[in-house]
C-alpha cells in the first residue's frame, strides 16, 4: 500500500518556504529556471540551505528530458497541415 509519505513528491526540499519535489518538477516541465522556481515558490529565499538539492534535482530533470524531449509537438503530424485560405480576387 502506498501512502503520501512513500510518494517521492512530497519530499520537501526547501523546510523555510515548505516547497516539494514535486512543485518543483510541475514548475520545470512549465519551462521555469531555477530563478522562476525560486520566486514561484519562495524556495531558495530563507536560509539558502536548499540550493545544492534543488541544483541537483534540476540537473536530474534535465538529463532525464534531453532523451525524452518531444521532437514533434512544434509540428503537425504529416498530411493534417491546414490548406491556404483561398484568395479572393
Ligand atoms: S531550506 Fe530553502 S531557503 Fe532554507
């Protein structure tokens, strides 16, 4: 049986501003910098002792990404482009 104390998103990195792992991977799959992260949450503001941790988990979500980044979500899939709108003369 799992409880929220074995989910690994609860673990708080930051004790001053109470900011947890998983807020702070839901702020970087936003595209927020360690700065965005800090301001959103207030992490990284009290005592500073959270930084190395949160440095590392950063670093982590980011190795993790490079081979799983979405290559195709910029672009249609092929055959569903939209058809130029007709020209009116
Ligand atoms: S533990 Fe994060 S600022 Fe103190």
């Amino acid at each position: 049986m799992t409880t929220d104390k074995d989910n690994p998103d609860n673990e708080v990195l930051c004790h001053c501003s109470g900011t947890k792992r998983g807020q702070i991977r839901a702020l970087f799959l936003e595209g927020r910098d360690l700065e965005g992260i800090s301001r959103w949450t207030g992490a990284l503001t009290g005592c500073g002792g959270c930084e190395w941790d949160i440095e590392w988990y950063l670093k982590e979500l980011k190795e993790e990404g490079a081979g799983a980044a979405p290559s195709s979500a910029a672009e249609p899939p092929a055959g569903d482009s939209p058809e130029a709108p007709a020209e009116e003369s």
